[in-house]
C-alpha cells in the first residue's frame, strides 16, 4: 500500500483523506517538515495561495518540500495548490514552490463566477464525464510541451500532468468521485514501483 501525505496548513483535509482512503491509499497528515519522511507523494490542496504560503514560510517547509518534489515523488496540487506549484504566475514576477512548467491565472475564471460545477471530460477516467467544482478558482494559460492537458473548460486548462506532477483548479475532493484521487493514487503506486526497482 502507498502512504500518501496531505499537507495540512489550510484547506479541506479530511475530504482529500477521505478520497485517498476510498483509492486504496493510506494517508498521513503532513504539517511539519518531519512529516515529509516516510510518505510517497503529496498531495496539496486548495484553500489561499498567498496564505498557505505565508504559512509555508512560517513552518520552515519551503525547501523541505521543493526538495521533495525534486526527490521524484509524486505530487498532485489542487485550485491553490495548483498555484503553489506553478513555475509562472501572471502578474507575479515569482512563483512558489515552482515545479511544474505551466502558467496560471489566479482567479482566473472571475468575480461572477465565484462558484461553479461542471461536468468535464478528463483523459484517463473512464466513464462519465467528472463534476469539477471550482472555488475561486485558476486556470492554466499554456504548458510546455512535456506536459499532457487532462481537462479544458471553455479553451481554459483546468487539469495537467507533467511525469510526476499533477494538477487541477478544480477541487476534487468535494465530490464523492473518487476517481481523480483513483488517478494519482495509480501514479503513486507506479512511481514507487519504479524507484523501488531503481534501488534494488
Ligand atoms: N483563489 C485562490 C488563490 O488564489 C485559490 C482558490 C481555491 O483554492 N479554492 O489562492
């Protein structure tokens, strides 16, 4: 079984812990830098980006978790964790954690829309389309070649994965579909698979 993480500075935990339960995973609540150990990916979720970053800083976690994600480890950021994990940010001259290679609109569907559900087609789950709630949410202006478009809502990206990393504005664990977690949580189990045949 895969241990997957959740950090836990801010956002809707306890439904993500839900998600990754019902995929099969176990999880561990990830809220200071020791939590990193022992876990196989992480996941980070929504909530406010400027926030959980403050919060980052505060708890020392910054270059704990970039060097997470450079150990190649999956990691699958959620509407603020999307943002967090962005390498460009419009109308910021930084980003944060900058990991994966696409550029993000914060806010980006706008004020009117505050809130919304809408079914989307994501490639790789099958059957219905998938009900992605968005909060406030961003979308995903380009990404470099090396990175696949899961899901696009009116020429918008909304879901992306780059090896390892994954993506989405939306927020996932909102829903009882598990299968974005299903998703990641099949990516997990592959990468430690895969590493673990690398060390062997
Ligand atoms: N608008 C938020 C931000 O900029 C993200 C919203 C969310 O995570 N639901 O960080």
């Amino acid at each position: 079984m895969v241990t997957v993480g959740i950090l836990a500075l801010q956002g809707a935990i306890r439904e993500h812990a839900r998600s990754l339960e019902a995929s099969g995973a176990e999880v561990k609540i990830v809220k200071r830098v020791e939590d990193l150990n022992d876990i196989d990916a992480l996941v980070v979720p929504g909530g406010e980006s400027t926030t959980m970053r403050r919060l980052i800083d505060k708890y020392e976690m910054f270059g704990p978790l970039q060097e997470f994600a450079k150990s190649g480890k999956p990691v699958f950021g959620t509407c603020a964790g999307l943002i967090l994990m962005a390498k460009d940010i419009i109308g910021q001259d930084v980003g944060h954690l900058e990991v994966m290679d696409i550029k993000v609109h914060r806010n980006g569907f706008g004020r009117q829309r505050e809130s919304f559900e809408i079914p989307l087609d994501v490639k790789g789950l099958e059957g219905d389309p998938y009900i992605g709630v968005f909060i406030r949410a961003p979308y995903i202006e380009s990404v470099s070649p090396d990175t696949e478009v899961l899901a696009t809502f009116q020429d918008k990206i909304v879901a992306a994965r780059q090896g390892r990393f994954l993506c989405c504005a939306f927020h996932p664990e909102l829903t009882d579909d598990h299968r974005m977690h299903g998703y990641f949580v099949k990516m997990v189990e592959e990468t430690k698979n895969e590493l673990h045949n690398v060390s062997k």
